[in-house]
C-alpha cells in the first residue's frame, strides 16, 4: 500500500470508525477526498490524469450499511498478498468480523500490514479488502476499502458508507492489494464510493 493511501486512510481512521457517524461526517470526509485528489499540490494525480478525473461518485448515504459487526480476533500466519503490480507487502489475518445483510450472513477477514505494525503511528491500523455482488458492475472492479483501527471489544460499527476505492482506480501509478477470494461478498453493498467518473 503507497504512502498516500495510509494518508487517506488515517484520515478514515482518526474520526473514530468504531462509532456509528452522522451523514455530515460522512460527506466531510468525501469532500476532503475529492480536494486531495483533485489538488495538484497534494501530488496524489499527475496534471494530465487531474485533468481526465471527473470526481468522485457515490451511493447515498444509507444507515443500512452502517452494521454493528461482532469481531474475533483470529490471527493467521504471515502471507503476500497479491497486488496490482509485482510488488508483494506482507500481511497476516488479524481477526473475522460477523454480520448480517439483508437477512444473509456475512463475514469479512480483517488484515494488519507487518511493516506498518513497526511504525508507531499506524501500529493499530487494520485493513479489509473486499470485493461484493456490485464490483465491476457500479463499482471499481478490483474492490473497494475499510480501514479499522484496533480494539479490545467484541462488537464493532463497519461503516459500508466510508469505503473507498484503491488509488489504482484513478492512476496506474500505485500498487493497490488485491482483496483475498475470501472477502468476496455475495450480498450487494450499495454504499460508499463508485466506480470514479470520467471527463
């Protein structure tokens, strides 16, 4: 994962996920989003892809998506995963998170970056990848993001409204992690970012 995408993700991460947000939250965090990108100082997209990006696209914003999940820390061994370039970053599984969609259990495998548990600032970032029945259909076909942070309880809110897309969907530059087959959902999640629009 590049240096910027933790940026943006300790921005998730630093509202506080594990608590149910307000819809103004939520747009202030999309608004933010959208000036990073589009900003040529932040240097997130080179002048010529700026100038093909046409924003951001987004579900509404639906409390149905935001799901008070019961966490199990189950940590797995150490492995690669996949990204879209040759670059390999290691992971472990931290923990499984449990709810329910529209009547259907699910469940979401929850990762922690090794290289990043040794840097004091993101020592408590944690990561799920994931692909659902929408990908590639309304939104980006390589999945979408959640960041979480660590937590001694049981239960925590995964918020559907604040996942987003890897970087790579705006730019060929970066090297985006590839979502684990197992974090395949089969429900649709109707919230949270699109597939990014285009001039």
């Amino acid at each position: 994962m590049s240096r910027l995408i933790i940026l943006f993700s300790v921005i998730l991460m630093t509202s506080n996920l594990f608590s149910q947000k307000m819809e103004s939250e939520i747009n202030q965090l999309r608004k933010e989003h959208s000036e990073t990108l589009s900003n040529p100082d932040s240097k997130v997209l080179t002048p010529k892809e700026i100038k093909n990006f046409g924003g951001l696209d987004y579900f509404e914003f639906d409390t149905t998506f935001q799901i008070k999940a019961r966490f199990k820390k189950r940590r797995g061994p150490k492995f690669e995963m996949p990204t879209s370039t040759d670059r390999k970053p290691t992971y472990r599984r931290y923990g499984i998170v449990y709810f329910e969609i529209d009547g259907k259990e699910c469940q979401l495998e929850v990762y922690q970056n090794i290289e990043l548990m040794e840097n004091e600032e993101y020592k408590d970032y944690l990561f799920i990848p994931f692909r659902d029945a929408t990908t590639a259909l309304t939104t980006y076909g390589a999945g979408r993001y959640i960041d979480l942070r660590k937590s001694k309880s049981k239960t925590i809110w995964i918020d559907f409204n604040t996942a987003y897309n890897p970087y790579c969907a705006y730019s060929y530059r970066y090297s985006c992690p590839i979502p684990p087959e197992i974090n395949s959902l089969e429900v649709e999640i109707m919230a949270g970012e699109k597939t990014p629009l285009e001039h």
